[in-house]
C-alpha cells in the first residue's frame, strides 16, 4: 500500500471518528445535545437527522465508500453547525468552536474534492 494511500486513510479515520463519536454520544445521551439545541432555537425533532448524519457519513467516510458525497455533507453540517451555535464570536471558546468548525468544513471539502476527481468525477 503506497504512502498516500495510508495518509488518505488515516486522515479519514481521524475526521471520520469526531463525527462517530458525536453521533454515538447524541444517541445514549441525548439531554445535552437537546438543550443546545433548544437553547439556539433548533427543534428537537432534528437531532434524529443530524444523529443519522454524523453516523452515516461518518462511517462512509471511514470505510472509503462514496467519500465524495459523505465529505461534502458533513462539510455543509459543520459550516451549519459553526453559523447556527457558534456565533458569540466575542466568547474565546465560541470563536475557537466557529472557527475549529469552518477549518473541518475546509478540510472536508478537500476530501471531497480529492475523492472526486480521484473518481474521476472532476477534472483537475
């Protein structure tokens, strides 16, 4: 296995288990996640959607399987995610969340980007 085979894969397991393990904690304790929700005005009935998002592009991003599509989507989440929750940009923790989920969103369009034209999807 070539060098950049494995830097792909580690690269995808590192950022494909933040998102696995956010899932999975959303799923067996749901309270925390619920009232950060609710306290940014986003109904509780999108935690199942967002728990099935970060599970399964997660583990698509992971396994290898149309990481194109899994990257883009968890891209558009933390982009989402950075604008919805992480606004109060004169909170130091909350500037550092913002901008920690807009670095994810750029690296996880590379990783789309990559994977397409890897695909042949894209031209370069």
């Amino acid at each position: 296995m070539s060098t950049l085979k494995v830097a792909d894969f580690i690269g995808r397991m590192l950022m494909a288990l933040l998102f696995i393990l956010a899932a999975v904690g959303k799923a067996t304790n749901s309270g925390p996640a619920l009232a950060h929700m609710a306290a940014h005005g986003v109904p509780a009935f999108v935690l199942p959607a967002v728990i099935a998002l970060e599970l399964a592009a997660g583990l698509a991003l992971l396994a290898g399987w149309r990481v194109h599509w899994a990257a883009a989507a968890l891209a558009v989440f933390c982009l989402a995610a950075a604008f919805v929750f992480h606004l109060d940009l004169g909170n130091p923790p909350e500037r550092t969340l913002f901008f920690k989920d807009l670095a994810l969103a750029g690296g996880l369009i590379v990783v789309a980007l990559s994977a397409a034209h890897a695909k042949g999807l894209m031209k370069a």
